[in-house]
C-alpha cells in the first residue's frame, strides 16, 4: 500500500481546505465508526477492481477534537497541531482495513472543517463518494445521518450510502433471546 498524508488546517477566514485530490479516485469519510470502517471495506473493493486511488477524509472541529489535543502541557495546541493529531488518528483506524489491499494508493486527510462541506469539496474531481449511513453522532433510529444525507444533496459527483450490515445494525436488540415467528409461508 502506497500511502500519502495531507494535514491542512486553513485559515479562520477560509471557507475550506485546499487539497490535491486525484481525478478518478474514490473519496471516502471516516468518522472513526463502524459504519464508517465499512464504507470504506466497500471503497476499497471498488477501487481495487477498477485500479484507481483511495482518498480517506476526515474532518474535525472544537466539539469533535481527540480527548487531550486541544491542551497540550498546559498550553493550547495549534489548529495543526490538532489536525495532525487526527491524520495520525485516522492512519492508524484505517490500517487494518487498507493492509487487505496493498495494490490500492490510500490518501489520508484531515482538516478542521464541516464534513458534509469537505467531503463533497474533495469529491469534485472524483469518480465517487462513499459514506456510511450515520457516524458517530448519529441517532439509532435514523436511517440516514444529516452528513450522509447532505453529501446525496450536495455532491457534484456519484455518492454511495453503504448501509450497516445487518448483523452489525444500531437496532434495539433487547429483545433478541426472545424466539421469533416464521412468517415465511
């Protein structure tokens, strides 16, 4: 696996990172959450079958920054302090999934920045987006999370929601031990 890294924090008064995407790569947001690793296990699929580049993407913002990056021995840290701080995070979250697939360039970034606005930025020059369905933030019941649903709005480029498998849903299973009727007939 061919890996890149890009950390880029922009300047308060910039509407958004610049960043160098690759034409034809396969954007992906990670959240840091299941639905999200899945997403990407899917981009990695598809880009292996079609040889192109992945591009992983996160963003981050005062709310969402890792425990402890904000401070860093009694002094507040630099937005790139930070932003490197989540790139090194999100290397490390998608290891295991990219090591199943050498033959595919992986791009980490990271920014501080809206991620509905970043990621569909970044996507611009791309063959698509993938997302999961909902992230870390997301409530059990909703089907699609406001960053996913704003990506299908705003994207300039194909976007795919993969869904959380089945086995793995955010589904209330308090009554799972609970034997089921076969309504199959």
């Amino acid at each position: 696996m061919n890996d890149t890294t890009t950390a880029v924090t922009p300047a308060v008064t910039t509407a958004s990172p610049v960043f160098t995407v690759p034409d034809g790569s396969i954007v992906v947001g990670h959240d840091g959450s299941r639905d999200s690793d899945t997403a990407l296990a899917v981009a990695f699929d598809f880009a292996s079958k079609l040889g192109v580049d992945i591009v992983v993407v996160r963003s981050w913002s005062i709310d969402t920054a890792p425990h402890g990056a904000l401070y860093n021995h009694g002094y507040v840290s630099s937005f790139d302090d930070v932003t490197e701080t989540v790139r090194k995070m999100l290397i490390a979250d998608t290891a295991e999934i990219g090591a199943r697939h050498p033959e595919v360039v992986l791009h980490h970034r990271a920014a501080l920045a809206q991620p509905a606005q970043l990621l569909t930025q970044l996507a611009a020059p791309a063959l698509m987006l993938v997302v999961g369905p909902r992230g870390l933030g997301g409530f059990a019941g909703l089907l699609l999370g406001s960053v996913s649903g704003q990506c299908v709005q705003l994207a300039t480029c194909p976007v795919l929601v993969v869904p959380t498998p089945k086995h793995d849903s955010h589904e209330d299973h308090s009554h799972a031990d609970q034997p089921h009727a076969d309504h199959s007939h």
